[in-house]
C-alpha cells in the first residue's frame, strides 16, 4: 500500500469514527478512557472540562494514545493507532466548531467556562488489520 493510499484510508476513518479511547499516563500507568473525537486532516480534538483528570495527566505528561476506527466485527476491521502530543485550546471557533448537542449531558453550552478542548498533534498514525496486510505507518 503506497503512501497516498495509507493516507487515504486514515482520513476516511477519522471522518466515519467519531467514538475512541484516549490513553493517557497516570503515574507512569497508561490510563485510558472512550472520547467523541473531531478531527482537521490528522489533528484530533476532543471536548473535556478543565477539571478532569485528562487535564492533570495533561499537565504531568503530554503524550496520548489514541485507538480509533474499529467496529467490533474481527480481523478485518481496520483502524488507527496514533501516538501523539496533547494540548489545551480555549479557541472560542474551535469550541464553537467542536460543539454539538451530544456534549449538553456535560456542559452548560459552548460558553461554559469549564469547557476547554484538548487538542492532540500526532507524532505516529498506524493503519491497523487492514485484512491480509501488515500494518502500514503514514509518514506524517
């Protein structure tokens, strides 16, 4: 699978996969949890509240984790793997961008001052169990 192929599949499934899990570390410990994910080309957002513990692991350490794309129906189910470094963005067009009616059981609205997004640049994507295919890395 050449590069522009691998490139192609990863973009079709972050716009099909909105539903991931995001490892973070926590005491030196992987700490994952499922997030809704929004995504510009490979940059993933995800809206959390300043209060979370996400934030904190933030803080401490940067890296993440990210599993996104698998629907549960076996080997030939292909997915994303992306390893990359998080930020916090209070961008009132981002927030705006990111919200929608699925974040009320969260937050107030989008002008809640809990709301912030977490912002996370990939630094590794891996197209997984593409069927009969080893992984593929995208050269980002």
């Amino acid at each position: 699978m050449n590069q522009e192929d691998v490139k192609k599949a990863a973009l079709k499934i972050l716009e099909e996969s909105y539903v991931g899990t995001l490892a973070t570390i926590k005491g030196n410990k992987p700490h994952s949890r499922y997030m809704t994910f929004f995504n510009d080309d490979f940059t993933l957002y995800t809206a959390t509240s300043k209060n979370t513990q996400k934030v904190d692991e933030l803080e401490a350490n940067p890296n993440a984790h990210i599993l996104l794309g698998y629907d549960g129906e076996g080997v030939g189910d292909t997915f994303l793997e992306i390893e990359g470094t998080m930020s916090l963005n209070d961008d009132r067009e981002l927030i705006d961008k990111v919200w929608n009616e699925h974040l009320e059981g969260w937050f107030e609205g989008p002008d809640d001052p809990n709301l912030i997004i977490l912002a996370i640049n990939p630094d590794r994507v891996r197209l997984m169990n593409k069927k009969g295919q080893e992984p593929q890395a995208l050269e980002l």
